[in-house]
C-alpha cells in the first residue's frame, strides 16, 4: 500500500536535496519571517520543487508546507501531504550536517507514509507505517537510556525533567532526530515544545514503522492535519521505555501529589537545570513551565507550554539579511 506514493516522495526528497546542496556550494541568501524564523532562498527553492513534484502526480491531495501560505482547502482533502523542505535551517546555515527534507502523507490525522533526507550526509530514510505493529515492550535493565534532545533545548537547558543517570545527545533537525532513532541509534526522542506538524509527521511515520510508540509527553496521541497544525510536545520510544517516561512524567503534571515541587525527580531531589528550577514555580502550589504561548490547564498536555506560536507569514514580510555558504 502506498507504494507509488512512497517512490515519488523518495525522488522528490533526493532532488529537494539537490537543489539544498546546491545553494550551500554557491552561497544562499536568508532572512527571517515575521515569527523570527530563519528562512533562506533554499527553502524556497525547495518548497516549489516539492509542491511542483508532489501535488503534479497527485493533484486531489491537500497541501501544507512550511514555506507555503495555509489554505483551508487541505482540510478537506482525503489525504494530505505534510512537508517540510529544510527541518533545522539554522543548522543549514551553520554548516551542521543535521537538516533535512522532511515529507509525510497523512489520511484521517495518521500519517501513512514518511520520508527524511538529509543532504549533507546522504542519509535517506522512507517507510509506509499504515498497518505497523508496535514491537513488544521491554523490561527495565537498570541501564541509563539515551535521549536524543534539540540543539537548542540543550544548549539553553530547556529540557523536560528526565529521570536520573538519562543520557542526553543534542541533534539538530527533530525530523533528523527521529529518524535516526527509527534506525535504532538512541532510545527516545521528546520535547516539551510545541512542534509544527511539518517538522515531526514524517519522522513520527518513520518511527510507527519500526515498531515504536510515538506519542505527546503525557502519552495523549498526536492528530495530523489540524485546522491549527501544532503538536504539543513529543516522546518517541520502544513501548516499555516508553511507558515508564510517561509515568515519570505525569507525577508533574497538574493535580499531581507533587504539584508544589515543579521540577522533583523520582528520587526527591531537583531534577534537570537550574534555569527550570528559577523560573517554573507558579503561584498556588500548581506546576507549569513558563513560556509565550499556553496551553489550557484543562488539557492533556496541561504542565507543557507550547514555546512557539504557529502563524502564517507572508513572501512580502522580510528581507534578506545575509548570506551564508
């Protein structure tokens, strides 16, 4: 099943990629969108190659890219590809081998096939998840796991708490992220953030076809092709591993036992970062993480605040400020 969709991707991420390596041998120009974004000529170019390609050998599906304006119309497509033609930009323009094309199909909010390219290492990463059993879960081996976390959340200590002894590997793309841990390098994948769907659909097709649970923080499922097209948080892992930082991570959730100590580890003390200890006590004992843009309390997700705020933007908004190569 899908197996004609599937191929065109495949050819329309290599050559997506070509066009990318292209502009970072000659030079690219970039500037930033209205939300501050990083956006370069790149991008662009790949974006119309991606749309001319894709919607070209299927024309009744709906479309929703990063670098294209919304329409409404995807909403009532059957199926709906979800693209992004450069996942980690500023990775891209840093030189970092960790960016990559990322391209999804989704029918009934489920993405049904994923492909990843990453064009600085050759790296091609395709599957079709429809009908994909997850594997069997594991018991605990008293072993510390390896998460594979975002640059930037590194960087800043911007991380979920994580239970003691966790090993952490700062990556650039999510798409790239999850990718590679569908390939088995690394045991979870999570953010706290807000991600748009164009960064994590195919990498989240990527990981269901090799047998992993890929859900929010709180293990509340991930919906595709919404009117609003954001997830709220993300943690990708084998079932067992998977179950166990879920329960870890509710006990901060609202209405928790431990609702007056944000950020305590399983074991009482302070879990991760002091910059989370400053500034995620709210008033009233209740626990949030602090951030522009919230989340309802009400909400599965209710303790995870959404960092970025998702909105269109205009071709006509920016300039160029720079370029790079």
């Amino acid at each position: 099943m899908f197996e004609r969709e599937l191929e065109a991707a495949k050819e329309a991420a290599l050559a997506a990629g070509g066009v990318i390596e292209r502009f970072r041998r000659e030079g690219v120009r970039y500037g930033r969108k209205a939300g501050r974004e990083l956006v370069s000529e790149a991008d662009l170019a790949a974006a119309a190659l991606l749309e001319r390609r894709l919607l070209g050998a299927f024309p009744d599906d709906g479309w929703l890219s990063e670098e294209h304006r919304d329409s409404p119309a995807r909403l009532r497509a059957a199926r709906t590809w979800v693209v992004d033609p450069i996942d980690g930009t500023r990775e891209y323009l840093e030189g970092v081998p960790e960016f990559a094309v990322s391209i999804a199909l989704v029918a009934d909010g489920e993405p049904v096939l994923g492909v990843v390219h990453n064009p600085a290492t050759g790296e091609l990463f395709a599957a079709a998840c429809c009908g994909a059993e997850e594997r069997p879960a594991t018991e605990p081996t008293g072993q510390p796991f390896e998460a594979l976390v975002g640059r930037g959340e590194h960087a800043w200590d911007d991380l979920p708490p994580l239970p003691e002894g966790t090993l952490v590997r700062p990556m650039g793309s999510v798409a790239y992220r999850l990718a590679r841990l569908a390939q088995g390098d690394g045991n979870a994948t999570l953010t706290g953030f807000g991600r748009a769907e164009w960064d994590v659909a195919a990498g989240v097709a990527l990981c269901r076809a090799a047998g992993l649970r890929v859900t929010g923080v709180l293990g509340d499922p991930l919906r595709f092709n919404q009117p609003r097209p954001v997830v709220r948080g993300l943690l990708a892992a084998e079932p067992g591993l998977h179950e166990r930082l879920t329960r870890f991570f509710m006990q901060f959730a609202r209405g928790s036992p431990q609702g007056g100590r944000p950020w305590a580890s399983a074991s009482g003390s302070a879990s991760r970062g002091s910059r989370f200890r400053r500034r995620t006590r709210s008033g009233g004992g209740s626990t949030c993480w602090r951030s522009a843009a919230r989340i309802p309390s009400g909400s599965a997700s209710g303790w995870f605040r959404a960092r970025r705020r998702w909105s269109q933007w205009r071709p006509s908004g920016w300039r160029w400020e720079g370029r790079g190569g």
